[in-house]
C-alpha cells in the first residue's frame, strides 16, 4: 500500500478517524463564518441607524435626543 | 483598576483592541493548527495500544479541555459582572457561550467516535460523558435564558446567575473519570508530574489544544465587538468610527 493510501486508510479506523476531522473542521469554520458575518450585519444595521438619526437631526427634527 | 475598566469610555478602547488583536490571532491560530495536524497526524507515530484510532485525540481533547475552559471563563466573567456590575464582563460572557457549546458539542461527537472502535459503544451514561452532557445543556440554557427574557438587564443578571451556579460541574468533569473509573481513560498530559505520553504525541497535542485556544480568542474577540456594537449603537463614537460611516455610505 502507497503511503498516501495507507495515510487515508487510517490503519483501519479511518471510519472514525476522518468523520472526526471533518466534523472538528466544519465546527471550527462555521464559528468563524457565522461570527464574521454577524459582525458584518451588525455593522451594517448601526451604520443604517446612524444614518438616519444623521439625516433626521440635520432636517431639524427636535426630538433627536429621545431614544426610539 | 476595576473602577478604569468600568468606566464607559472602556468600550471603545476594548473595541478597538479586540480589532487590531483580531487579525494576528487567527493568522497565528491557523499556522498553529496546521503544524499541529502535520505533526499528529502525519509525523507522530500510531499507539501501541489504539493503533491509528487514537489520533481522533488531535481534535477531542483540545475540545473537551476548551469546553471547560470556556465555561470558566463565562462562569468568572458572570461572576464579575455580577459583583462589579461591570457591563464589558457581561459581553464577554455572552460572547462565549456558543463557542463553547460548539466545543462541548465538538467533544461529545468525536469521542463518541471514538469509543465506538475502542470501547465498542457509542455512547455510555458514565460520569465524564453524563457530566460533559450536562455542560452542554448549561451553555444551552444560558443562551436560552438569555433569549428568553425581554428585559436586557435581567435577562443578563439571570444568565449570569447560571453560568456561575454551573460552574461547579468543572471539577465534577475533571475528577469524573478518578471518582468514577468507568470507560473513559484518566488524564494523559494533565497528570502532574508524570505524563504517560511520549513527546512525539505530546508536541501535537498540545499544539492543538494551544490553537482551539488562539481559535476562541479570535471568536470571542469578534462577538465582543459584536457585542459591544449593539449595546452602544446609539452613541456617537460609534456612529464615527470608520468601518459604520463606510458601511453606511455602501448601503442605502
């Protein structure tokens, strides 16, 4: 057997060696990703927020100070 | 010292902290874990005793030691929070709970195939495994909790609440295995002054746990500011910082 084989083969085990890994990196990557774009979609929803307390203080809106 | 980080002018400074951290963390964590995964599954030889099945450790011991890990964390966090009512705490704590019930959940899966080959069972209700389940349903009913409660302030006083009563599940998932040898083998590394593991095991190994830990501190560093962002979306050095008013101007 090629040591790659042999590698991937797991001496037997791979049925549990290589789930093991998969499920490890999926975990691993998806607490990356979700928080990313968590970041990013908070990010987006202040900046829309910001935005428009902006526009509604420059119009002259009085009640800029009262929290909606 | 408490009373400079209570102030409110903390949480800028810990935002912009936890930013420029961010980048060097992960960089450092994926180098870390790719040597780590070279070295232990590649490199280290296969157990005398488990053949090549053993290498599953690579990623469940890092994950069980990070489950607890993290719940400590929480847990003195909570415990901050609480008695110094200090808010930053609170997001910290929130920050991590669902990384460590990823990591919780992460451990009880690849043991579970672990066992499966070594022990011949999936899963038994012994006391490392009871107990780990148990810390999963703790991180769960803190989320829960939290999600629960309309009130930000209770809901965060309640939750912390839990988080500190949980903690005392720690010790009973670290001495489980002495108290109740069943399946689950005692300590390999943690045993004090002689580890039962040779360094071409140990290095990996170590290495990987060193990684799940750069992992949750670049995790925790961007769902603190996260959560930082939400709690201060009204005010002004929010609305100024760079990243909103480009995120602004893309949009609408």
């Amino acid at each position: 057997m090629s040591d790659v084989a042999a590698f991937f083969h797991m001496g037997g085990y791979a049925a549990y060696v290589w789930p093991s890994m998969l499920i490890s990196l999926v975990v691993l990557l998806a607490n990356v990703f979700i928080s990313r774009a968590q970041y990013k979609r908070v990010l987006r929803q202040t900046a829309q927020r910001a935005r428009a307390k902006a526009e509604s203080s420059t119009t002259g809106a009085k009640n800029q100070n009262v929290k909606s | 010292m408490f009373k400079w980080i209570h102030r409110f002018g903390s949480a800028p400074f810990v935002y912009r902290l936890a930013g420029l951290l961010g980048p060097w963390v992960g960089w450092l964590c994926l180098i870390v874990m790719l040597v780590g995964l070279y070295l232990g599954l590649i490199v280290a030889p296969a157990d005398y005793e488990q053949g090549e099945s053993y290498r599953i450790i690579y990623v469940h011991v890092p994950a069980a030691i990070l489950s607890m890990f993290v719940y400590v964390v929480m847990a003195v966090s909570s415990a901050v929070f609480l008695i110094w009512r200090m808010k930053l705490a609170d997001v910290v704590a929130q920050a991590s709970a669902p990384i460590g019930a990823s990591f919780t959940f992460l451990a009880l899966v690849t043991g579970s195939l672990w066992g499966k080959p070594m022990w011949g069972t999936w899963w038994i209700w012994d006391g490392r495994l009871t107990s780990e389940l148990l810390l999963l349903f703790l991180y769960f009913g803190y989320m829960a909790l939290r999600a629960a409660i309309e009130h930000p302030q209770s809901a965060a006083r309640a939750a912390a609440v839990l988080a500190v009563v949980g903690v005392v599940n720690i010790p009973i998932i670290h001495y489980s295995v002495e108290w109740w040898s069943t399946l689950h083998q005692p300590a390999t590394i943690t045993k004090i002054g002689k580890p039962s593991i040779h360094p071409s095991m140990a290095v990996p190994l170590l290495l990987m746990i060193f990684g799940f830990q750069l992992l949750y501190l670049y995790i925790v560093l961007l769902r603190t500011r996260i959560g930082i962002l939400q709690r201060e979306a009204r005010t002004s050095w929010v609305a100024n910082l760079p990243e909103i008013e480009s995120s602004g101007a893309n949009r609408v």
